[in-house]
DNA sequence: GTGAAAGCGCTAACAT
DNA sequence: ATGTTAGCGCTTTCAC
C-alpha cells in the first residue's frame, strides 16, 4: 500500500506551510487565502490525488462526519426503505452512517449505543422497536444528537418521527365497518413494542368511537411481529373468542399468518372472514388473497429523521416541533370483502 | 456534552503514565503489566467509565477497526440478509460496517470507495452487481483488502465469494427437464450484471447438455431485475419465439413479471407454461401460484466474505483459495408442472 | 495572507 | 515493570 498523499505532502510540493494548505482546501475558510496560492495549492491537491483524512479530522474537530443508525434487524422488510431514505439525506452531505441491528434486545442495544459512542457518531438515528429503551435516552441525554423513529421516548428532549398509527388502525376498522362488519377482532403485536401497543390502543379507539362490541376476547396478542406468531393468534381467536368476520391484524406478517390459519381450517377469507394488515410490505399484492393493508411512508421517514438529525448536530434546540407524523394511507385489496349476509341476523 | 473520559484522566487517577494505562488496558500487552497495576488501572478505567477512542487509536495504528460493505442497494430484498451475515462476524470482532448503496452506478460507486478510504476502512467488502467495475479492482491493487460477492474480478487477486449459479440454472432445467418439458425458454437477466450474464450462460450450457432446442429466439433479454422488465421479457418470448412450455426466470422478481403476463393473457400457470425462478425471496411461498425457485445462502454468503475480509486485513496472503462457491438448492413449488400433453406430439 | 506551534487521544519505540 | 518521547494527519489559535 502506498504512502497516502496527506496536506503535509502538498505543503511541501507548493513551497507552503500545511496549514495554509488546510486553509485553502477549506471553502469556509479559503477567503483568507489568496487567490493565486488558493489555485496553487489546489491544484496540487488533485494532481497528487490528495484525499483528506477524515479520522485526523475527526480527532481534531470531534467531528467525525458519521451517524450512527440503529434498527431492530434489516433482515425486516420494514427497515430497508428507511435505511434508503436516511442514507439519501447524509451521504450527500458527507455523512457516511454505520449500521447496527439491535434485534430489540436491551442488552445487545446499550453495547451497540457504546460502540457508536466510541467511533465518535455526531449521532444517533434510532429506528426504535421496544417501548423501554433508557439507553438512548441516557445517551440523548448525555449529550448525543438523537432523532427516534417509531417511537416517542417519554420525558426526553428527543424529536420523532412516527407513522399515524392511529389513523392507520382507524381507516382499516371505518373500510370494514363500511363493508358491513361489526364484529371485528385484532391480532395485536407484542405490546413491549412501540407499534404493537399503539395500533392495540388505537384499535381500541376505532372500536369505541363506532360503537362496535369491545369485548376483550376479540383481542389475540401476538409475541412476535412474524406469521407463525400471527396464525397462533388467529388460532386463539377462532378457538376461543365470540363469532367475528373481520381481522385487524396489527402488521402484514401476522396477517400472513392468520390467511394461512384460514385458509388450513377452510374459512374463506374474504367471504366468511376478511382480514387486514399494516405496513404494506413488498408482494403483499401478489398473494391470494391479496391482502388490503396500510401503507406507510419509510423512506420519508427515514430522510426526514436524518434531516431532523442534522439540524440537532448543526446546534438547533431539539424544543419545539418534536414530532413529525407521517400521513398513512390504505390500500384495499382481495383480503376484504362484505360482512356474509348470513352473518347478518346475528348482529347486534 | 460532559469531557469523555481519556486515558489522561485514568493515568491522573491512578498516578500513573497514559502509555502504562494504555498498555494495562490492551489485552494483547498486559501481561508486562504487574498485576496489581492492572487491577488498579483496569478498576479505574471502569469506575471513571472509560470508554477507547477509537477515532484516536486509528489513527495512530492506521487501523480503524471499520469496513465498507458496498451493496446495489439495501431494498433488494437479496442483500439484507446478506449484510446481516456481513455483521454476524464482523460485529463479535469489533468491527463496525459503514453501508453504502452503489445503484450499481459506476461513478457513484467510485466516489463511495474514495468515502470508504477517507474514512479509514481496513477494508470492503463488495456485493458487486455491475460486470465492469474498474474502482474496486484499482482499490485492491492500491493495497486494500477486498472480498467481492456475487463476482470474479479478472485477473485480480481478490477473493470472491459467489453461490453456484450454474448448479441453480441446471436444476431448474433439470427439474422441468424431468417433467417431460422440451422447450424452455429462458428470461434473462441484465447482461452487464454478473449474475444476469451467469445464468444466462448457464442456460446455454444446460440445454446444450440435455440436447434440447437452443433457439436464440427462446431467450428474451430483461434490462433490468424488476418486474416490469420480466413481463415485457415474457411478452417478447410470447409474441416471437416458437412455442415453448417453461420459462426459466434469471431471478424472481423476473418471474413475477412473467406470471403476470401470462395471467393477463390467459395462460394458466403450470397447466401451459411451467416458470422457476431464482433467489427464493421471502413471501413467494405464498403467491398465487408458488414459485417454484432456487435458494441461495445470502447469509451464509456474506459470513464467509466477512471472514476472508478479516484474514485478509490480517495479513493473509489472497493467494490460493481465492475462490468460494456456495451449494444452491432447487425449491419445487406450485409454478411448475408436468408439461402439458397436447404439446407433446410437436416435441421434435 | 501566511507561518509557527500546539494538541485532539492514542500507541509504540526507546529508555531506564 | 514503568516512564519518556514522538507522532499519526489534521485544525486552530496566535503571531507577524
């Protein structure tokens, strides 16, 4: 490997002290340059293939010109737009982002958050799955620049980004309740996670507000955000929860599961038993039935928080606007279909 | 921001130099180390919170404990497994990984290896999707550890890591080959992309092999590995090539075109024309029908990259092994089946 | 407008 | 076994 040309080098090639040389390859500070040493030296610089080093820079100013951007597993259908949409803000900024999977474990997350501390992050994006997670709030507190998505950490000075998960769980029961539905069952996510309890808690909501029966056992939990975890809970709400034709599944992959428990015990969705998902994840359209879901904004999120970020490292207050509400939007497709008139007689 | 604690501030609370501190704390050279120094130095480095800055101590050593995984982009559903394997051995060994998101972009990926280099990496690995890439070769020339994925760098000395793309491609000839199919057709992938080029080659060769029809006719060229581009591929292949019973899909996303092209035009899938594809993306299990494909180890893949990374950041020589194939599996499911009699007696 | 010098936090000779 | 010294490449005061 050959000796990399550092502004020591080009110092020497122009017959200049290298912090003049580091002035002059600054723009912010090339005013105080003269125009023909500025040319000089900058043409050396390229013609050397100079490439500054943004570890020394980095010691020097604290400044490391990276982000560190945390999410529960990429591996999720769910993460990778956003990754996109963060990383479409940064790098043409200078910023490179380091990628850390937490797997929503407490744990493995603080480690994570002291790794990044380590390598000198000018912050922190953290795409939060677990509702308690006091290491980013200490960080946060501590100092660090945080911006959370998904999840809004109580009590901290943290701005977030989160979809309208309300609205969300709402235009799905208001599509079914349109569609004839009354009685209408959730398949919850895990309530330790952010968007597990807040569509649980909105679903709840939807219920009320139009009147629906609320009873407690047409809600099944699911332990995890996957399809064998959302065909258990459909199993329980068929084995033990009053008569329903509809199910709100609280994200795609539980509702995977639930068509495939229907469909194993020869329901059919939609004639006897419709069902929605939430996230609108990728080929989603292509399965039988297709499934009506709820799109969400990733890649927006993604770049708004990384936007949210900059300005947090740029020295603005986190105060005022914390929050930023993604607008969501459903998508109707084969999965819903009119509440079966047979049905009907027994409403209440 | 409160002072982040250094090796100064041990060294001041133990009375001690920052080079013994620096020394008690390095595990490699600790034993020259009386041992209750140590324990002192270790348990005030603990009680002060100390955590190494490791901007400082690349710096210093010229290694930064930092590698780039440079993917085509992070929302193909191909890479995030493989980044999660990537991290699987990197994470445990103290290494961080900077993404980056190339769009298979020649000058995009060119300036994101220089990002990489000004930012330290002690190496990269590359899920090459572009056959020409000259950066990532001049990269490794210039001294820097290199693993590609998914591609041979010609006569470079740079250990790759690929799966069997010519095993995948002859399964699934093999397979409809068994289910009496005669004329295959193949939609083929971008012939700049390795693995397009691959498997179209691939196909050659196994119909080659089986003495089956190797009319150009019956391969349609996609420009992109997208659906759109499959279904205007498989249009071709319908409009103009002769009569063919199978369509071997360079990849899924490729056969998810085709399936939609032939339920627009009326040709039942198996029943007329029988279509594999490639990758075994998640959730095709469950489309309308299963498409039968071929698995890889995206994991597994990017594991192993990672290892010869690190063997090769520690100074292995690239020589010998350069080489890693990993096994494919064939995964039969609804989207083949036998070929359709009526055809048979135009078999030639 | 440019040079000199110091120092970010750490490691690695070289001393003792 | 520990201290001294120097320096990685850069930025930034402070002189002139």
């Amino acid at each position: 490997m050959k000796h990399r040309v550092t502004l020591k080098d080009i110092a020497r090639h122009t017959g200049v002290h290298v912090s003049t040389v580091s002035r002059a390859l600054d723009p912010a500070k090339s005013t105080t340059i003269s125009d023909g040493m500025r040319k000089q030296i900058t043409d050396a610089a390229s013609a050397l293939g100079y490439r500054p080093n943004r570890l020394a820079a980095g010691l020097r100013t604290n400044r490391s010109m990276t982000v560190g951007v945390m999410i529960p597993d990429i591996t999720n259908a769910l993460f990778p737009p956003i990754v996109r949409g963060i990383e479409s803000v940064l790098e043409p900024l200078g910023y490179a982002s380091i990628l850390v999977n937490t797997d929503s474990e407490p744990e493995r997350e603080a480690r994570l958050v002291e790794v990044l501390r380590d390598r000198g992050v000018d912050g922190i994006i953290h795409a939060a799955a677990l509702r308690q997670d006091p290491t980013i709030a200490r960080a946060a507190e501590a100092g660090m620049p945080v911006v959370t998505l998904n999840r809004r950490i109580e009590g901290a000075e943290i701005p977030f980004v989160i979809n309208d998960e309300d609205a969300g769980i709402r235009l799905a029961v208001a599509h079914l309740h349109g569609l004839g539905h009354r009685r209408i069952a959730h398949v919850a996510g895990p309530q330790n996670l952010s968007t597990g309890q807040l569509r649980a808690e909105a679903f709840r909501r939807a219920i009320r507000a139009l009147d629906l029966p609320a009873d407690p056992r047409l809600i099944s939990e699911a332990q995890r955000f996957d399809e064998d975890e959302g065909a258990r809970a459909a199993e329980h709400l068929l084995d033990t929860a009053p008569p329903f034709t509809a199910m709100v599944c609280a994200n795609d992959r539980l509702a995977l599961g639930a068509l495939s428990v229907l469909r194993a015990r020869g329901v059919p969705c939609p004639a006897e038993v419709s069902v929605t998902g939430f996230n609108n994840m990728p080929f989603l359209d292509r399965i039988e039935p297709a499934l009506t879901t709820i799109s969400i904004r990733q890649a927006e999120a993604g770049a708004i928080a990384a936007r949210r970020l900059i300005a947090l490292i740029g020295g603005e207050a986190p105060g005022g606007m914390l929050e930023t509400v993604l607008p969501v939007e459903l998508v109707v497709r084969g999965s819903t279909g009119p509440c079966p008139t047979l049905e009907s007689p027994r409403d209440l």
